[in-house]
C-alpha cells in the first residue's frame, strides 16, 4: 500500500496525447517541448505492423497485475468492447476494501483474533485508524 501512494504522487514524465492520426508528446524537464508525430506518414510495412503491435499492448494491458481466469477475463472484456468500436473500455476492476469495512470485519473479531489481525495488518503496513494507529 506504501508502494500504491508513492507511484500515485509520482511527477508524470510524458503528456501524450492522440487526435485521430497525430500523437503530441510532451516530456518533463524535456528541451523540444510538445513533439508531433503523424501516424499517416509513416512506411506502409510499419503502418502494418504497428495494428497487431497496438492490439497486443492494448489487450496485454488489460491483464496487468491480474492472473488466470481474472487476466483472461480482462482480456475478453477490452477485446469485446474493441469489436463494438468502443475504445474506452476498461478491464473489470478487482474487489476493493476500504478501511472502514476492514475495521468493522476486525472489530467483529474476538479479542484474540482482533489482536493477531491488527499485527497483521500493521505488518503488511495498513493502517486503521483507532486499532493499529
């Protein structure tokens, strides 16, 4: 969870951003500033390859951090979308748990119970405001 916030407060390295065939890209701390890239103007031989290349990275990040069924399920679900013309679909997110439902589930612990699960949870670097705070 530590790991999660600090790659959330992370300066973002590129502004990328794609209108129909053109992709600008802005670098942090770059010199060049906004670089323009036009898709049309490239060889035919890489416009080709460039579509099994994009499906495979699209379809590969679906699956990211997940495995087995759940990755393939992903999978399907972006591919399904694509074949609709909806480029914006995202792979199913997994279950969440916020802090106050975990700490109704351990303070529904017995004693013992609450005490292994706090020092557990603080442990693993999860903190529960009133229990391992």
């Amino acid at each position: 969870m530590a790991e999660e916030n600090n790659a959330s407060k992370r300066a973002k390295k590129l502004d990328k951003n794609i209108e129909e065939s053109m992709v600008t890209i802005a670098c942090a701390d770059g010199t060049q500033g906004t670089m323009s890239f036009d898709f049309n103007t490239l060889p035919e031989d890489i416009k080709t390859k460039f579509g099994p290349f994009g499906l495979g990275h699209k379809l590969g990040d679906a699956a990211a951090g997940k495995q087995g069924p759940e990755a393939e399920e992903a999978i399907q679900k972006v591919w399904e979308g694509l074949m609709i013309g909806d480029w914006s679909v995202k792979a199913p997110q997994g279950p969440r748990v916020s802090v106050k439902a975990l700490a109704e589930k351990v303070g529904a612990l017995d004693p013992a119970s609450q005490e292994q699960a706090k020092a557990l949870l603080t442990s693993l670097g999860v903190k529960i405001p009133g229990f391992n705070d």
